[in-house]
C-alpha cells in the first residue's frame, strides 16, 4: 500500500538539515502503524511526506501501487483528496464552519451535491459520537470532540489511508484512549491503513506494528500482536 | 517605545508593502484637505501679495465694488483733512494674446503725482524718455511693463505692441521698464502701467475711476481716519484698507474649500476602514505574541497602548506622506483655480509659489492621527482582551469579539430614526449636517448586516457560476462578516462619494445646460472683452444704437455687467432693458408675477433676482435689499425671483436707468443681438465686424459660441471634481488590494487545511477570486445605495452653502456603470497577487501557520 | 549795562526783520508788470550729463499774488500742445490745470503734488507759483557777494498754511537792482534745491534775470531755463486763461 525507496528529505535552513536520510519503508494495506520517535526525529516530515503535503528531496514514495515523484501539484491533490484522510494533531478545523460543514467540505471540494454530502456528513459525525454537535462551531468544541470532527473529516471519502499526527497529543489521556479506540475501531470496521505518529508508548502498543525513527533514520520496526 | 521597537518594528518591517497601503486612505484624505487648502491659500496668498504691491503705501482705497464712480469723487477724497495723498486708479486684465502669457493686467494711474504711493523702480535708465513723465502723459501710448514681460516676450523699451482698445486697434509704446521685485512682481510680473487718462480710453470708461488709493495724514490713526471718510462720502462708496479685497476674494474662493472638505472626511473615513480592518486583523495574528507578552506580565492597559501607538505611527506616517503629496498636488491645483477665477471673475491671479500654511499642515497632521487613532482603539481593546491562556494554546481560536452585533444594529436603526428626523428639520443648517452625517454612519454600522443578507442572495448566483467554489466563497464572506465589512465600508464609501461627486456635475451640467438654452438665445454677443465673464472694456451707450443700425439686425439689448458688494459679498448687478429681454426670453420663474415684476422692474420700483442670490443671501420676495450706489442708497423690494446662473454669488437684475442714475455711469460692457429672420448669420458677422472693428475694440460671439464657453467653465469648474473622483476611485482600489491581501495572508492556515483536505489549485484559486468579486459587488452595491443618500445630501448643500444651484436629482447612471467593471476588474486583479500566493505555498507551514 | 544791550539788539533784530521783509517786497514790487510773455528753452542736464531740450511759451496776465498763467509746450513734438494753465490767488496756493491734446483731457494738479517735478525738470509745480510775500517770515542773515554782486542773504520760512514742500528758504537779493540772484530751497537742514539767476538784463525798464538754472542736489541734474523774446504789458485777452480756451486750442 505505502512504499518508501531510500527517501531522503533536507530542509534549506541556514545550514541544510537532513531530517530524513534514506527511509526505506513498506506498509501493507490493512496495517494499523505506530510512529515513534523522540522529537525532531522525522516522524512528523515522514507523515507529511506520505500525505503528499510535501515532496522528498530524493528516493521514491509509491502509494496504492503510484509512483509519487514526478507528479503535478494537482495530482498530488487529487491523490490526497482519494485516498488520504488526515489527522492533524491541532486539529486544523476552519473555525468558521460549524461540524457538519467541516466534515464536508472535502465532499464539497469533489464536487458532491450538497444534500449528499451533508446525509455523509451527519453520518460521519454520529459515527464518532458526535450526532448532537452538528450545528456546533469548533470553537464550542472540548479538544476530544475537535479531534472527532477532524477525524470524521478524514474519513469523509473513506480514505483506504489514514494519516494521524498525534491525534491524542492535545488531549487528556482519558479522551486520549477514546480517541484511540475510535480509530481502531474504525480501522477495524472500514480496513482503512493507518498510519499514526505517536509519542505515547500506550497508544504505540496498540498497534499492530510500531516503527521506530531516529535522527532521520529506521531505528526498528516491530510487528506485534495488538494489544487492546 | 522599547516595545515598538522589540514587537512592532519586526512586524512592520515583514508586512511592510501591506502596512503602507494600510495608511493610504489616511495619505489620500489627508492629501486631498492639503493639496485644496494649501492651493486655495496660495492662491489667495498671491492675489493678496498683488494687491499689497500694487496698493504700495496706501493705507485705505475707496471704492463702489466693480462698478467704478464718477471722477468728481476724487476732489472730494483729495480735500479731506484726514487724507495725505489720494490718487485714482484704474485695473483691469487684458489678454495678451501673446501665447503662454495669459492675462496682462493693467493698472492706470496719474503719473502726475501718483509716485508718492508707489514706487515704480523704473531701470533701462533711458532717462530721457522714462524719466520724462511729460512724453508719457503726452503720448496715450505709453506704457510701462515689468522686467519679467520683457523677458518672457522678448520685447524691449520703446518697442510697440498692438492693443485692442475702445477706440479701435492701438499701437502702445513701451516707455519704461520696471525692474523686477516691489510693484512689478504683482500678478507674477504680467503687469502694465499706463497713464490712467489714457486707461480710460483704452477701456472705455468714461471719466470714471475704479478706486481711489490713499494715505492719511500723519499722525492719524488709519481706522479713525477710515470712519470719517466714509461718514463723509456716505454708503455708495466703500472705504476700506486694500486687505479687504483679499476677503472678498476669499468669499468666492471657499466654494472650492467646501467640496474639498467633504472629500477629505470621505477619504479620511475610508483610511479608518483600512485602518480598522488591517489592525482588527493584526490582533488576530498577533496573538501568540500577545499572550506571552501578557504571560510575562505585561498589563492589558500596555498592550492596549501599544497597539494605539501604532496606530498613531500608522496614522502619522500616513499623514506625514499625505502632507508630502498634498504640497506637491497643491501646485497643479493652484494654477487651475488661479486659472478659473482669471475667467471667471477677471481676477486671474498665478499663484508662482505654493507656500503651505504650518498651522494648516499642522491641523491635517492631527486630523490624520486622530483619525488613525479612533480607527485603532476597538482592535487595541481586543487585543488587550486576549487571554494569555488561550492565546499559547495552540489550536485554540479565541473568539475575541463578540456580541456587539446587535448593540451596533440598534445604534445604526437609531442613527437612521435620528438622521429621518433631521430630514424634517433639515431648515437649519445644524440638523441639517446632522443627518447628513447619521445617515452615512447609520449605512456604514449597517454594513456587516447588509452584507450578510446581500451575501446570502449572492451565494445562489456564485453556486451557480462555481458550485464548489462559489459555495465556499460566500460561506467565507458569510462567516466572516467582520473581516468583510470593513472592506466592504471602505469600499462603499469609496463609491458613494464617486456617485455624488458624478450626480452632482451630471445635474450640474443639466441644469445649467436648460438654463443656457432659455436665456441665452441671442443670435449674438457682443463685449468689449474676450470673454462675457470680463468685464474689463466698455462700450459708449451710443454704440448700441450704432450696432442696431446695421442691416440685418432686429434688436440690441445692451447689457451692463459689474460685481457690486451686498453685505460684504461680491455678488452681480446686472443693468438692461428688463421689458425687452423678458419679451425674448422666458426664465423660469422661482417666485413672482411674470406680467407685473418685470414691468415694474423696469419702471424701477424693484429689482429681480436670481433665484442662487436668493437661496446664498437668504432673500425672498418682497424682502427689500440695500444697494449701496456711489451716488446714493438704494432701497429697493425684490419683485421676483427667476433661475439664472450668470454668476455663482447670485445675479441682481436692475433696470438700465436706474443704474445709470444711482451709478452715473452709462457704459455698456455686452450687447443682446437678435438678428432678423432668414438673415445669414456667417455673413452678419463678418458685417459686424467689418463696420465697427476699425473703429472700436470688439467681439462678436455667436450663440454656439457662447453656449460651448459656458459649458467649458462648468467643465473647468469640475475639472477639480474629477480629480477628486479619481483619488476616491484610487483609494478605492487601494483598499480592496490592501484588505484582500490582509485578509488572505490571514487564511493561510485555511486555505492550507483546504488544500490539505483535497481542494485543487484552481479551486482555491476561483474561491479567492469569487471572494473578491463578491466584496467588490458588495462594497458596490450598498455603495450605491449610499451614493444615492450622499447625492441627495450634497446636493443640497451645493444648493444651500455653495452655489446656490437648485440641482436636479439625477443619479449619475453612467459613472455607476464605469465603476462597475472598473472596481470588480480592480478586486480580480488585486485578489491574483494573492491568490497565487495560496496556491503556491508551503502546505506543511500553512497548517503550522498560526 | 548787558540789560540796555539786550534791548539794543532785540530793537535791532525787529528792525533788521523789517528790512527783510520790504526787500523781498521791493524786489516783487519792481519785478511787477501788467503781463508778461516768453518764449522758453529748457535743458534738462541729467546726472548722466544727458541733455534734453524742450521749449515752450510763457504768457501770464496779472502780476505778483494775482496772476493767471499759460505755459504751452512747443517742442519736442511728443509734448507740443501739452500746456499748463496756473491761476494764483494772493491768499491760498495756486490752482493748476494740465491740458494733454493726444487723450483730449484736462488734469488737476492736485495740491499734494505740488512738490513733484514738473515733468522732468528740477522744478516742481510748486516753484511754478508765484509767492505773496505774506505767506513767509523773513529774516536778515547778512550780506554775500554772489558773482561779484553784493547781495542781501535773507532767510524765508513759509508760514504753515503756506503748506510749503520746503521747510526755509535763503534768498539772495542783489543791492543795485533787487533782482533775486539765488535761492536755496531747504528741506529740513538740507539744501535740496539751489535756483541761480543770470544773464541780468533791463527789458522794458524791468530788471530781469534771463537765465535760470535749478540745480537739483539731490539728483545733482540741472534744468536751464532762458528766456527768449521777452516782453512785458503785452496785451492778452483774459479769456486766454481759462480752461475752455486750454482746450479750444491744440
């Protein structure tokens, strides 16, 4: 599902900082992924170039059997807009929308009808609990609930990958484990492929698989059985 | 000041290009109140500074306004025991007709004895002749020009140049030259001096002076001196000391100052906007940076300070820059207004330098920052409302201002009542300003609510244009009615007075046009000038029968023109023959008896006037004004009123021998031709020209002529207008680059989140541009509406406070039009900048961006 | 003894006064005819040494304090026909007309301008009018040889209704024959104006200086005045001096 072929990505600072040096990673579709790492790491730079936010210095990134370099800005786009929902660890909610639009507005962006995106929308929402906040803006939100509209927004499309960024890193560790639960449930029940970049080793012994960064590099990768 | 340094400088200096636009409305305004104030001043200055040089030691001039009197007055003057020297004096201005030199303005005095008052610093020292004052009376011929003529026309002493005058085409002889500095400096060195004898020839005046000059006696003060001269010549004449012209002149002078005015607050309204929005703006941005100045514990009252302070740099800046641009535009500006005021009221004055007054760029200065201080204070409030807590919590959106909605609805529906209230006592001037000014507040705390509504009919139309897009874009106006409404104000605001200024040329040129077309219906005219506006050469009354002699020629009305003072006001007393010209020509009458008042006018047992003097002056019917004529006081009731704009201070129409009485004067400065009909028009002409033009100086206008002279002055007259909708077009434009920008870099996470949840380059791209167009048509439409308030406003004001014009309301259709392309092409084009920024940037900083 | 010399001399002062006064008024006296007629040459000698000439006929009707007077340019041409007609009366200052041919009008020379020169000369229109000897004091300063003549040196100071430009005058009257031989015209403490008569000659039994020149301190330009054809008790008719006749005649 996800192939990473010697990626390498420098950032153009005063000096040239090479956050990732030569990433070779193969994740298959179905897999829930953990991505541990101590901070500067590269977990955040490795999930952002997965989600074609960003482009690799060098190397190869394949998604869904697609080579990635060497495409437009807009087939970028259209990739992410298919087959990526994304979970930000701010949350990244337009704080002018309320849920049920948030939720849709990547339906909107593919042009669906409004009704249809909206019944989608509502579904998504009551799907992560949150049926009674439709009308809600985000600001009126607790942090748990925010992250729940992010995440019915990423998987609006039903995305077959799931990207998350420390998608418990804002919260409570109470609503931290709710969240996880939702996420694993819906990867269980959609068979989405997740992949989540974490710092807490509870949430990174959930998953079936925990990949370990350091200084740029693959310091381990560990396929276990989850633990719930 | 530490902390402008350490937070606001590295701001600035990021935001740099938005910060400078941010001041532009301030720059414009305060621009626009400079450039008029400084070239009105200016011009003033100069006339002041010719009438200081040509009035030498004189301490105080007799004079009956324009019109002149009698030479006896001067015995009279001459033998008071108050008085020293008192000499006659003719001036007028003549066109040269030498290319780029304009008017020639001449002064006749006695070269007898005049010499004490003045000082003429001849050079050349052809001594001979110059020096001989007995060849200079001797020969009419004689003048003495200024340094500065010779030089800009390449003539010399004792070279001829030709000259119409009363008496046919007349070679002058240049028999002195004056040296620059003193009196040949005044009117920028386009002087002549000649004998005034042979200045009453040339001009056809008769044995009448235009004003005597004098010095008292020493050893009396002038003020005791001034009062018992003029108790001895009685009202007909006015003693005053030669300052008091610049006062008169003033008066015509301050229409220009009035409609500046209203520009400048419109301008300086709009800066609020820009002001207000780009720092409301700055707040939200800012806000990381204010939370951990408060968590350092920086008090709310310090970050409130600070962000005024910035807004008075912004507005001192901005001011400072418009100071700058003003002095410079005041050049341009000031040669126009010199230029109108030589056509029409013949006191052309070149204002050589532009010397801007301290104390008024000092007002400007202040009015700049005030300005940009007021528009501050609500963003500086939130941001000493912000708290420090949510502030560095990222992913937190503190909502800093809220629920002043309704407050501002309630003010704005008041502000209405109040301003509708005002309408009815819109009598007194007070209300009257009043409402003119709740009303455009009421519209302009309206706007986020207009906007809403507006937006919500728009959004249909833009789903339809773009369903993806369009939807998003209203949705973004309709989220962020903050954000849009100041632009939307600005912009608005920015319309509105382009409207008004357009409506009220566009019933200006309407209603002058009808007034033309019904009165001025003489086949010809016939002055002694150039123009009808001069008044400088006058015919013999004989010369009227002369004229109506020739074949062709059914009737003659002659006409005598001049400016008298009513009050202290120069307003225009016109003499005829008021039965024959109502036969010819059917006024519009205001108020009185068409039959009876010209009847009885012409038996003078009144006078009519202009319907611009009534509403100026404040006169109606059967009022009875006072005249004050050099041979007496006239008490005369005003018979009628009728629409005429032969002058913007308001017309008095007199009959021809009543004027002659209480004036003593007979001369005729324009004549009424009617040819009869069938008769060549072309060849009439030329036989009018041909008969007299060896004999006497004259031109024959035609009626097109005549018409398309009048229409240029009023084009002349809104010449200054148009600059002005141009700087309101401009700022315009200026705000909806400065707030797209603003409000865009503001999105930046935004339209990141939107990119990184699947939209495409262009989508983001049609939002941004659809978002733009819709401000645009927003600031537009509600623009329009307040257009249309304004118009009605400035319209009466024109009526009320200006020139006395009853203006027909007609919404300038033709302007809105052009505004329509041209500020939604401006909104497109300012929205591309940025847009591409969007598109273009990096999507893992946008979502960081906060 | 200083009392009685005091007395003495202010006697002597009162009678020297006196004497003063009946020079000046002999001197007018023995000037006086019934009329008089000249054709005059003018130069005008600037401080550039420029010379201008004009010329012009003087006829006057009446003697000293009553008289009336035409003067009228002859050449150059610029000026033939520009005249001056002076009317003087014995208790107030003179009216002037000035007549110019070429606009057809008449002047007024108003009473302040009678201290401007009269029209590029070193006269003013003052020094045009004949005095009354009663609209000045006089004062014996002594006597003074001008030319090799002996001559009475009087002072004259214009009595304030006079409204004189001139604050003094000094008078140089010569013995033999009570011509006046020089004046200078004083503005304060300055000599302004000196005015020197010559070419003394006997003309109808009327002694009579033939020459004037006025110097112009100031300016430092001379005007040079000769008297041509001179005559006296010509025969004028009245009406010759009167404005309508200044106009009737171009």
């Amino acid at each position: 599902m996800i192939r990473l072929i010697d990626v390498v990505k420098e950032f153009d600072c005063k000096r040239k900082v090479r956050a990732l040096d030569g990433i070779n990673l193969s994740i298959d579709r179905g897999e829930m992924v953990a991505l541990v790492g101590p901070s500067g790491s590269g977990k955040s730079t490795l999930l952002n170039l997965i989600g074609t936010l960003d482009r690799p210095t060098s190397g190869e990134i394949w998604l869904d059997g697609q080579n990635l370099s060497g495409l437009t800005d807009d087939e970028l786009t259209r990739i992410r807009r298919d087959k990526i929902g994304f979970i930000f660890q701010f949350f990244n909610l337009l704080p002018s929308l309320t849920c049920v639009e948030n939720v849709a507005l990547p339906l909107h962006l593919r042009g669906w009808k409004k009704a249809q995106a909206r019944a989608r929308a509502e579904e998504l929402l009551e799907l992560v609990g949150l049926k009674h906040r439709l009308e809600h803006l985000p600001d009126e939100l607790s942090g748990g609930e925010r992250q729940r509209v992010a995440i019915a927004r990423a998987l609006s499309v039903y995305p077959p990958i799931l990207l998350a960024d420390e998608p418990t890193g804002n919260l409570d560790s109470k609503t931290g484990a709710e969240i996880l639960d939702l996420i694993r449930d819906l990867h269980e029940r959609l068979g989405a492929t997740v992949l989540m970049v974490t710092h807490d080793a509870g949430v990174a012994a959930s998953c079936e698989r925990t990949i370990t960064l350091r200084d740029g590099r693959l310091a381990g990768d560990e396929v276990r059985a989850a633990r719930r | 000041m530490m902390l402008l340094k350490l937070i606001t400088w590295p701001y600035v200096r990021k935001h740099l290009l938005r910060c400078t636009l941010t001041t532009a409305g301030i720059v414009l305004g305060v621009a626009v109140f400079v450039a008029m104030h400084t070239a009105n001043q200016s011009v003033l200055y100069a006339f002041n500074r010719t009438v200081d040089r040509i009035a030498g030691r004189t301490q105080l001039q007799v004079s009956a306004g324009e019109a002149g009197f009698p030479e006896e007055v001067l015995e009279k003057v001459q033998s008071l025991p108050d008085v020293e020297v008192a000499v006659p004096v003719i001036e007028a201005t003549v066109q040269t007709g030498i290319p780029g030199m304009g008017n020639l303005l001449v002064v006749g005095v006695d070269m007898t004895g005049d010499r004490s008052l003045r000082d003429y610093e001849l050079e050349t020292a052809d001594e001979t002749i110059v020096d001989d004052p007995l060849v200079f009376i001797a020969q009419p011929d004689s003048i003495i020009v200024s340094r500065q003529f010779c030089d800009k026309t390449g003539l010399k002493l004792n070279d001829r140049l030709t000259m119409q005058t009363m008496a046919g085409p007349r070679q002058f002889t240049i028999r002195g030259v004056m040296s620059a500095g003193g009196l040949a400096s005044a009117f920028g060195g386009s002087l002549a001096i000649m004998d005034i004898y042979a200045a009453q020839m040339v001009f056809g005046r008769g044995r009448r002076f235009d004003r005597i000059d004098l010095a008292v006696r020493e050893g009396v003060r002038v003020e005791e001196a001034r009062q018992r001269i003029q108790a001895a010549l009685g009202p007909g004449l006015q003693v005053e000391p030669p300052t008091s012209r610049g006062a008169q002149f003033e008066a015509m002078a301050r229409v220009y100052s009035m409609t500046a005015n209203i520009t400048s607050v419109f301008a300086l309204f709009i800066g609020l906007f820009l002001i207000y929005n780009t720092f409301s703006i700055a707040v939200t941005q800012r806000r990381a940076e204010i939370g951990i100045l408060r968590a350092l514990g920086a008090p709310r009252s310090l970050i409130r300070n600070l962000f005024l302070a910035e807004s008075a740099l912004a507005g001192l800046f901005g001011s400072l820059l418009g100071i700058v641009l003003g002095v410079a535009m005041a050049r341009g500006v000031a040669g126009y207004i010199g230029e109108y005021f030589g056509e029409v009221y013949g006191v052309g004055e070149k204002a050589e330098e532009v010397a801007a007054d301290p104390r008024l760029l000092g007002l400007a200065l202040l009015i700049g920052v005030a300005t940009s201080v007021f528009a501050g204070w609500l963003p500086a409030r939130n941001a000493a409302r912000v708290d420090p807590v949510k502030a560095l919590q990222k992913g937190r959106v503190q909502v800093i201002s809220e629920g002043e909605n309704r407050l501002r609805r309630l003010v704005a529906v008041a502000m209405l009542a109040g301003a509708v209230g005002c309408v009815f006592l819109s009598s007194h001037p007070f209300f009257f300003y009043l409402g003119y000014m709740l009303s455009v507040l009421a519209v302009l705390l309206l706007t986020p609510t207009l906007c809403t509504l507006l937006t919500r009919w728009l959004r249909p139309a833009l789903k339809w244009l773009r369903p993806v897009e369009g939807a998003l874009a209203a949705d973004s106006l309709l989220q962020a009615p903050r954000r849009t409404s100041g632009t939307v104000a600005a912009l608005a605001l920015s319309v509105a007075l382009v409207i008004g200024l357009g409506g009220i040329s566009r019933a200006s040129y309407s209603t002058i046009g009808a007034w033309v077309k019904t009165s001025l219906n003489p086949d010809f005219f016939i002055t002694g000038s150039e123009t009808i506006t001069q008044r400088s050469f006058r015919f013999p009354e004989s010369f009227a029968d002369d004229v109506a002699r020739v074949e062709g020629i059914e009737e003659v009305q002659p006409v005598r023109s001049t400016r008298i003072l009513y009050k202290g006001t120069p307003v225009m007393l016109v003499a005829a023959d008021v039965e024959k010209i109502a036969r010819r020509v059917r006024a519009r009458i205001v108020d009185g008896d068409r039959e009876s008042m010209y009847a009885r006018t012409a038996r003078g047992e009144g006078v009519i006037i202009s319907d611009n003097f009534s509403l100026l002056r404040r006169v109606k019917r059967g009022d009875v004004i006072e005249l004050a004529a050099p041979n007496g006081l006239l008490r005369l009731p005003v018979l009628g009123i009728v629409v005429d704009y032969s002058d913007q201070q308001g017309t008095i129409l007199m009959s021809r021998d009543l004027f002659k009485r209480y004036w003593g004067d007979d001369t005729v400065n324009a004549m009424r031709v009617y040819a009869k009909p069938g008769v060549d028009r072309a060849a009439l002409r030329q036989k009018l020209l041909e008969t007299f033009g060896s004999r006497t100086r004259l031109f024959v206008m035609t009626n097109e002529e005549l018409r398309a002279y009048i229409m240029k002055l009023t084009d002349q007259w809104f010449g200054l207008t148009y600059v002005q909708i141009v700087v309101a077009v401009l700022v315009a434009i200026l705000g909806i680059v400065n707030t797209l920008t603003v409000s865009i870099t503001d999105r930046k996470r935004e339209l990141g989140v939107l990119q990184a949840v699947g939209a495409l380059r262009n989508q983001v791209r049609h939002t941004i541009w659809m978002e733009a167009a819709a401000i645009a048509l927003l600031g537009l439409v509600i623009g329009f509406a307040l257009g249309a308030v304004h118009l009605y406003y400035i319209l009466d004001v024109a009526k009320r406070d200006v020139a006395g014009l009853r203006l027909e309301y007609l919404y300038p259709y033709g302007i809105a039009a052009v505004l329509l392309p041209v500020l939604l092409g401006s909104a497109l084009f300012s929205a591309f900048g940025p847009a591409e920024g969007a598109v273009r940037m990096s999507l893992v900083e946008a979502l960081e961006y906060e | 003894m200083s009392k009685a010399w005091a007395v003495l001399l202010v006697a002597a002062a009162v009678v020297r006064a006196q004497d003063a006064r009946s020079i000046v008024e002999e001197s007018q006296r023995r000037a006086r005819s019934g009329s008089q007629r000249y054709e005059g040459t003018l130069e005008v000698i600037d401080a550039k040494r420029k010379v201008t000439t004009k010329r012009w006929i003087y006829e006057r009707l009446g003697s000293a304090g009553n008289s009336k007077a035409v003067l009228r340019f002859t050449a150059p041409a610029e000026v033939k026909g520009v005249a001056l007609l002076i009317h003087n009366h014995p208790d107030r200052a003179s009216d002037q007309w000035m007549w110019t041919p070429a606009v057809q009008r008449e002047r007024r020379i108003a009473y302040q301008d009678r201290k401007t020169r009269f029209f590029g000369t070193d006269f003013t229109f003052e020094d045009l009018e004949e005095r009354d000897v009663d609209r000045s004091t006089y004062r014996m300063l002594g006597e003074e040889a001008i030319e090799g003549v002996p001559c009475w040196k009087i002072e004259s100071t214009p009595k304030p209704e006079a409204r004189s430009q001139y604050t003094r005058l000094y008078l140089w009257i010569r013995k033999p024959d009570y011509v006046a031989a020089q004046i200078d015209c004083f503005q304060r403490d300055r000599v302004i104006r000196r005015i020197r008569y010559s070419d003394v000659e006997k003309v109808q039994n009327i002694w009579t200086a033939r020459r004037i020149e006025v110097h112009d301190l100031t300016r430092d330009s001379r005007t040079i005045l000769r008297l041509e054809k001179l005559e006296y008790d010509v025969t004028l008719p009245a009406d010759l001096f009167t404005l309508q006749a200044l106009r009737r005649e171009r």
